[in-house]
C-alpha cells in the first residue's frame, strides 16, 4: 500500500507480483501508467486524471492495466476529466468507483461497472460490451458507446425527456440493449 502525498503528479506504477494499492493524501490523483498482475485500487480526497506523458499516449499505453478488479474512489471529483479527456482502463475483472462528480471511462475490453456518482454524468466507450449499476437516484447523463451491447441498471432515470441519452449498443455491428430505470429516455444514434 503506497500512501501518496503529491497533489496531481504523475504515478507509475508496474506491480508485476500482484496488485497496486494507492490513496493520494490531498487533492487530485494524476494517473500516468498503473499496471497490476491483480487488483488495483486507487482513491484521493479530489478527482482521480489522466496524466500520461505524450509518449505513454501515442504508445497506446492506458492508465490502467489489471489483470483482477478495480476499485476507484475520488470523493470531491470526478474519475477522468471529461468525455475529452477520460481515464483509459482494461480490466480482467468488474470496477467498483464512487465519485462525487462524473465518471469518464474508456476501455479496452469489456467495461463491468458499479457506479455511486454524485452527478451521475457519464461518458462510457467500450471495445467490447458496457454493464453499469447506477447506484444513486439521480438521472443519468451523459453517453455509452460499445463494442456489441450495453446493460444498465439505474436507481434513477436514464437519461431526460427533452434530452434522451445517447446508447450506442453496436458499434461492431451486433450487440443487445437492455434499459431499467425510473423513466427511461435512449436514443441510439447508429442502426436500429
């Protein structure tokens, strides 16, 4: 377990034997490069960013690789920055995040989230299929793009009367919606 008193620098972090365990002390959580051979859990008191080198980008290297689950916590912000700018993920097993403002996730692979936001603005892209628990009981916001499928399970409503969500459930050609929530307003920009 490191504990991490640098406000919004950039940690790396190779775990090869196991899992990498980090809480930041104050302020923002930047994320360069976290790979783990197991769990990775990464919390901070503000916003949890993306702070990858330009080399680390073009490399295609993600700010985090995990071989087991993923546990995320940013309790005065939000996980990534926005839809520009999210925090880039490929996780063997389920992520588990709570944030106080929004959830910005891109992902390699499948993206199996449980999510406590305090905004329930979201900006989810997949390659492969997207699953959200929406544990709180406000609207959910924002858009979901995936590879073949999405599934959400909201507490709240999904999306608004007057500005439907946008779910992209197929983008590899092929994919399954399944929507339930309070009131449920989707629009699916591609395809039928």
């Amino acid at each position: 377990r490191i504990t991490y008193n640098e406000e919004s620098t950039t940690l790396n972090v190779s775990a090869d034997g196991g899992g990498a365990f980090v809480a930041e002390q104050s302020g923002d959580l930047g994320v360069g490069v976290i790979t783990a051979n197991g769990d990775v859990d990464l919390s901070a008191p503000g916003a949890i960013v993306d702070h990858r080198t330009d080399s680390q980008r073009t490399g295609g290297e993600r700010n985090v690789t995990a071989a087991g689950d993923l546990r995320l916590t940013a309790l005065g912000g939000s996980l990534g920055t926005s839809a520009v700018s999210p925090l880039t993920i490929q996780v063997s097993g389920d992520i588990t995040a709570v944030c106080a403002g929004g959830a910005y996730l891109d992902a390699l692979g499948n993206l199996n989230l449980d999510l406590t936001s305090g905004t329930n603005n979201i900006a989810l892209t997949a390659t492969q299929a997207v699953r959200l628990l929406s544990r709180t009981g406000y609207t959910l916001t924002g858009f979901i793009n995936a590879g073949y499928g999405v599934s959400i399970d909201a507490a709240g409503d999904i999306g608004q009367k007057n500005a439907p969500m946008p779910v992209n459930a197929n983008i590899s050609g092929a994919g399954t919606l399944s929507l339930t929530g309070g009131n449920v307003y989707v629009n699916e920009p591609e395809g039928d």
